[in-house]
C-alpha cells in the first residue's frame, strides 16, 4: 500500500525558513521522482519541485534560490527545505509520486505552510 506522509508545516514570519518532509513507503522509493505541489486558498494546486530518481532537481520561478529540494534513500523521505519565505508561499504543500507500472499518482494528505507577520 503506498502512502505519502508530509509533516513539517507551521506558522512562520515573513524571512524565515521551514522544512518539509515527505516519508514515503510502499514502493521502491529510490527508482521514482518525487515532486512537491502547493495548492493556496482559492488558487488551482501547482508544482514546486521536483527531484528525480538519479537527484536532479527543477524549481518553479518563483522559489528558485530560496527552496531545495533533496532526498534520503535510506529513510524513503523527501525534503523541502524552504528559505526566505514570503506571504505568497502560504498554501497546503502536498508531496506526489507517479508510479509508472501501476500508471497512478499518489498524494499525500498536505500540510499547512502559512507565512505571516
């Protein structure tokens, strides 16, 4: 059964920083990309990022140089390490994975980032 867990949302000040984690199980971690989308209140979900089997890594525009993205194969989990956060970042961070052989996206359940002062 395959499931995504992200954990690591929270209330933050403009400027400041958080990291989010996606544990996953379920699957073979290590061969699948994983991605990060955001969905803010009133707006369509959109990717953020991505990092692939081998760890290359592609950014959104908008948080290029301030997130990154990266990966632990041993723990089966994906982070999101998110910097100089603005009021625009503020949205439910859903982690996703596509597994081909069964032609399925999974998701996990979200977490809650709100940037504010």
């Amino acid at each position: 059964q395959v499931q995504l867990a992200e954990s690591g949302g929270g209330l933050v000040q403009p400027g400041g920083s958080l990291r989010l984690s996606c544990a996953a199980s379920g699957f073979t971690f290590s061969v699948h990309g994983v991605r990060w989308y955001r969905q803010a209140p009133g707006k369509e979900r959109e990717w953020v990022a991505i990092i692939t089997s081998g760890g290359l890594t592609h950014y959104t525009d908008s948080v290029k140089g301030r997130f990154a993205i990266s990966r632990d194969n041993v723990r089966n989990t994906v982070y999101l390490q998110m910097n100089s956060l603005k009021p625009e970042d503020t949205a439910v961070y859903y982690c996703n994975a596509y597994l081909l052989a069964e032609n399925h996206d999974y998701w996990g359940q979200g977490t809650q980032v709100t940037v504010s002062s």
